[in-house]
C-alpha cells in the first residue's frame, strides 16, 4: 500500500515573496543616523544615566571601587543628605588621607588597603546612618547600638552632625584592624 505524503502548502511561500518585491533595495549607501536615546547614547552624549533611589532614599550604585562610585552615591544622596554625604567623605578624607573608598551593597565605604574597612554610611528617609565596625573601640563610643558585637552607629539627622567628635572616630577607627568583606 502507497503511503500519502501530505502536500507543502506554498500559500506562505507566495506571500513571503510577494512581500520581499515590496521592500525597497539596500543600496550599500550608508547615511548617518541619529543616537538611540538608550543608556549607552545618554552616556556618550554626556547625559549621565539617571540614579533609583532604593527604600528611604537610598542612591542604588553599582559596586566598584575608588573614589569616582563614591562621588556618585554622594552626587545621588536626596536633599540635605547630600550635603552630610560631602561632608563626611572630606571628613574621612582630611583625616585618613590614604583612604581607599568603594561602593558595596549600596553604600560607601572607607578602608586602608589591604587592611579591611573601618567606616561606611547609608541613607535612610529621616537620617544618614555612619557604620563603625569596631565602634566599641572607640572613645567615647558611639550612641548606636547594634546586634553585632563590636559593631556601632551613628544616626545624622539634619544639621546634626559634630564635626570634631566624627573626625576624632575617623581617626581611632582607621587605626583599628578593619573589617574584611
């Protein structure tokens, strides 16, 4: 018995042609065209890409190291909390002149390198909360408790921070071992 092979259907393939003659020829001229206006195209243009605020105002930066994605959290920090931000990264800078800055989990961070880091800061709706990792080794120590052992906080509100008391914790802190993550 002969099997039936079931017939193509050359309905498509009609179409497909009759819409190829329809487009017009590429003819190996190539004109100029105008940027996309993707991220790649704003940043070429020199447009920086906007900056997402996370929960309570917090800059989301990408992680990476050294000054320039610290500038940019500081640059992203909402209303008055960009001026503590500045404030503080001169603070640590004047008084740690060897700092070595990076962006981690969407937040500064300060260090010696090779040693570990010893401050970081975050943003919150009401405050900026500093981050001692061996706070309880300063003197005086820090107000803030935390769950982790040595581990102290600083919450600066607006027009609250004591700039003296936060250089002097800079300096103690950056002389303790630093905290290795």
């Amino acid at each position: 018995m002969a099997s039936k092979t079931p017939k193509k259907s050359t309905k498509g393939a009609a179409k497909r042609v009759a819409t190829k003659a329809a487009q017009p020829r590429k003819t190996g001229v190539k004109t100029k065209s105008r940027p996309k206006a993707g991220p790649k195209a704003r940043q070429a243009e020199g447009q920086a890409k906007p900056v997402k605020l996370l929960s309570g105002g917090n800059p989301q930066i990408a992680k990476g190291e050294g000054d320039a994605p610290v500038q940019a959290y500081i640059a992203a920090m909402p209303g008055w909390k960009q001026d503590i931000g500045r404030r503080l990264d001169a603070i640590i800078v004047r008084s740690v002149p060897n700092v070595h800055k990076a962006v981690k989990w969407n937040s500064p961070f300060y260090g010696i390198d090779g040693e570990g880091w010893f401050v970081s800061f975050h943003v919150f709706t009401r405050y900026v909360k500093v981050t001692f990792f061996r706070g309880t080794s300063l003197r005086p120590i820090p107000p803030g408790e935390s769950k982790h052992k040595e581990v102290r906080y600083l919450d600066i509100h607006e027009d609250e921070l004591d700039e003296l008391q936060f250089a002097e914790w800079v300096k103690q802190a950056s002389q303790l071992p630093g905290e290795k993550l």
